[in-house]
C-alpha cells in the first residue's frame, strides 16, 4: 500500500481560491515568490521542453496594464463594462503573474499538450501561494487572449498567450464556500 500524505490531501481538498478583489498587501517579496514560481515549475512536462514561462507583475506595471487595457478595450470597441472589468482586474492588484504559454516546435509533443502543461503551471502555481499562507486567485479576460495588448504591453510573441494572471496578496475577507461538482455524475467507470 501506498503511504499517503494526510496533511497534502487535506489541504487538497479544502483548498479555495480567493477573490482577487479580497486581496491587498502585504505581496510576497521577491525571494518569496521566486521560491513559489519555483514549486510552480515542477508542473508535469512532457518532453521537457518548458513551454511556458512567468511574467511578473508588480504594483506599478499592474496600473500600467490597467491604462492600457482601456486604451484597447476603447480601440477595440468593447463593451465599456466588459473593459472596466478588465481593468480594475490590474488596478486593484498589488502583483500578479502573467503565466504565459510558450508552446516550443516538437515533433513529439502536440501544441495541445504544451498548453495543458502552462494550465497546470497556473494551478501549481495557485496552490503554492494558497499552501504558503497567501490569498491567490486565478484570472484571465480578454485581454489575455488579445495578440496586440500581450505583444505591446508584455513582451509575448505571436505564438504565446496568457494561460492565467496569478493574483497574489493577503486575504482581506475569506470567501465563502461554493457549490462543488457531483463527481459521481461526473465520471464514467469502465473496467473493459
């Protein structure tokens, strides 16, 4: 028999994300969160090929993403709520981080499954910062999926997108628990 961990599975299963609009400083410094991106990277793989990579956010660049959002959202013609939205997402942050999907040519490994891998990066990643003791918060929107505001306002290439802005602060309320699936309706056993 497997020996299990007790205290991983507890954790796994109480674990809650929390609201981005719940969390404020203190942030984790820099030594901190390079620890938390490092338990981040240890994501499963395949092929090895790291198609992904951090971008981080902190309190001036997130206000600075917030103006461009605008900027674009206006450009685009958005819906002024939808852009709002979008924006106090940056305003109110303290720090994020842009966990960025950069899929690598392969012959081995389907682009699909790079992407996956930038997915599990972000929980990983989520988890990390819920385990240390920090609120965090997976986001996206559609500024995460716009070429031109990644390429102008984060440096990513035409082949990357934006698999989750990682939210991280202290937790100013704890969220209240939420309806979680029906697993039983959920799943298919087969034995054949």
């Amino acid at each position: 028999m497997p020996e299990p961990n007790p205290e991983a599975l507890s954790f796994l299963k109480t674990r809650r994300s929390r609201p981005a609009k719940t969390l404020g400083p203190p942030v984790p410094g820099r030594d901190v969160l390079a620890e938390l991106l490092t338990v981040a990277a240890r994501t499963p793989d395949h092929g090895k090929l790291e198609p992904w990579r951090f971008v981080v956010l902190e309190r001036n660049a997130c206000l600075r993403l917030a103006g461009a959002v605008e900027t674009r959202g206006a450009a685009l013609a958005l819906d002024p709520e939808k852009v709002g939205k979008m924006a106090r997402q940056f305003r109110d942050a303290d720090l994020a981080v842009a966990v960025v999907a950069s899929p690598k040519p392969s012959d081995k490994i389907p682009q699909i499954e790079q992407v996956l891998s930038a997915g599990a990066v972000c929980l990983a990643l989520l988890n990390a910062c819920l385990a240390a003791g920090w609120g965090a918060n997976w986001l996206t929107g559609w500024a995460a999926h716009d070429p031109e505001f990644l390429r102008d306002n984060l440096g990513l290439a035409a082949h990357e997108t934006v698999a989750g802005f990682i939210h991280i602060g202290t937790e100013s309320a704890a969220p209240p628990e939420r309806p979680r699936p029906d697993v039983a309706a959920l799943t298919t056993w087969m034995d054949r």
